[in-house]
C-alpha cells in the first residue's frame, strides 16, 4: 500500500504494459506504477495530464516538489510534452491504468506517442483527485471522439436506476464501441460521415432534439464535452432553453479547431488575464 505524503498532485512515471485497438482509430493503452498502487481519487472519467518524452529520450523529465509538496518544473531544455486525456480505467491494486488515445497519425505529439507505442515505454502522469459526475435520477452525456473514453467511463459508473440519453459524435461506423453499464442510457452514435471533426452540426442537432426533463420531479445532471465553439454554443442554448442551474450543467471544451494544445491554453491565459 502506498504510504507517501498525501500531495494536491499525483505525478508518477508509468511505465507501458500492454495495449489494443478498441477501434480503427482508438487505442487503449494501460500503463502502471508500484507507486499507484493503492492511491485514491483517480477516478474513471476525470482528467489527466499526460507527460511525454521528447524525440531521443527513454523517459520524460518530470517536475520535482518542494518541501510543501508543490511541484517544481524541470528545465527548459527536455521539457516533456503535456497533453490533456481521460482516466478510462484505474485498478488500485496492481497500480494499473488505462487511457484511450485517438489515432490521428503523427499531426500531435501524443497520437504519434501512442501510434509508435511499445511495451515498456514510458511516460508521467499528473493529475488532481476529482469526480467525474454528479448523481441525479437523469442524465444527457454528449461530446465528440474526444470525449469517448469519459462518456464510457461515466456509464460504467452509473447506478441501473439511472436514466438519460447518451449522444456520441464520431466519424463513422467503424468508430462505434461496444460499451456495458447497467444504467438505462440510450446510446446514440453520430456519424460524421466525411466532415471534419468540428465541422459538423449533428451533435449540436441531437442535443436540440432531446426531451430534458424540467427538473421538477426529477433530478438531472448534464455532461457536454467537444470542441470549444461547438461547446459554447450548446452550452448557451442549454442554459436558455432548459433553465438549467451550475449544478445541473458541465461543459468542457476539449479542444479548438485549428489549433495546437498548447496555442489553445496560451489563448485562455490571454483571455482570463484580460
């Protein structure tokens, strides 16, 4: 059992060992650490920072923490490269864990991580114990490719007395999954079917289409994950059309068209300072 200081973070270096192609383009890849062994909060559906190394090194080089456990980063030169995924799966005793990547070739560091990935490869890890959903009686779980693996995720989680819609947008057929939960979710793929990925209006109509309980006899909870336009829009219009409370509504923007991981958070700083 792991009995280190408890820290705001988890960072660990994981370590490859084994992965599958769920679908054409998504593969699931399970990394572990004796150090997660037995460590709590890492909850399917939340986020995680993946640290990846650079071209030429075995291992990344991760941050260090200072004596009040706050993590000190590693010099410029080497700096890994971070990317934003999903705790798909966690098994706190063999200190396992899962993550879906979706396969796009070498356009980014982590699908091209992932696309050459071998048994044995290492990466870090960060990320904050959390919740990845809030317990009512109805839920609308709907987001993009990108957002697969914690829609899966939350599904897993559900109690069978839960009910709701599930719309999950993907490029074809050939990307849909076979998923088991026990909640009473009706599953809908979109299919894209040739546009680009935040190009097209078929989540954005699923959602308009959707009967949303009025909140009075019972409870609901609203997950929305995709692009950052497509997502703001839909979160307007939810808010408005649904009279919908902070606690009944989580919208995340996953990601922005045209842009990088890094350029895309550079952008929110700008913003947020202003």
């Amino acid at each position: 059992m792991n009995t280190r200081p408890r820290r705001s973070i988890i960072l660990e270096l994981v370590q490859v060992v084994q992965f599958t192609d769920i679908t054409p383009h998504m593969r699931r890849i399970i990394v572990r650490s004796d150090e997660l062994i037995g460590v709590e909060g890492l909850m399917p559906g939340i986020h995680l920072k993946l640290l990846l190394p650079q071209p030429g090194q075995e291992k990344p080089i991760l941050p260090t923490f200072d004596a009040n456990g706050q993590p000190l980063p590693p010099p410029e030169e080497g700096l890994p490269a971070v990317r934003t995924y999903t705790v798909r799966s966690f098994e706190p005793i063999t200190g396992e864990l899962a993550i879906d990547f979706v396969l796009h070739g070498d356009e980014g560091p982590a699908s091209a991580w992932a696309t050459q990935v071998a048994v044995g490869n290492y990466l870090g890890v960060a990320l904050r114990p959390g919740i990845s959903y809030r317990e009512a009686d109805w839920y609308l779980l709907a987001g993009d490719q990108t957002a697969l693996p914690a829609i899966s995720a939350i599904l897993e989680l559900l109690p069978a007395t839960a009910k709701g819609l599930a719309f999950i947008e993907i490029p074809d057929e050939s990307e849909e999954q076979e998923l088991e939960f026990d909640a009473d979710i009706q599953v809908r793929w979109l299919h894209r079917n040739g546009v680009e990925a935040g190009k097209s209006e078929v989540l954005h109509e699923a959602i308009h289409t959707a009967t949303i309980p009025n909140g009075r006899t019972e409870t609901r909870f609203i997950w929305v994950a995709t692009e950052v336009l497509a997502a703001k829009q839909i979160r307007d219009y939810l808010r408005i059309k649904h009279q919908l409370a902070n606690h009944e509504l989580h919208v995340a923007a996953y990601w922005k068209l045209g842009m990088s991981e890094e350029a895309y958070h550079e952008l929110r700083h700008r913003e947020a300072e202003q």
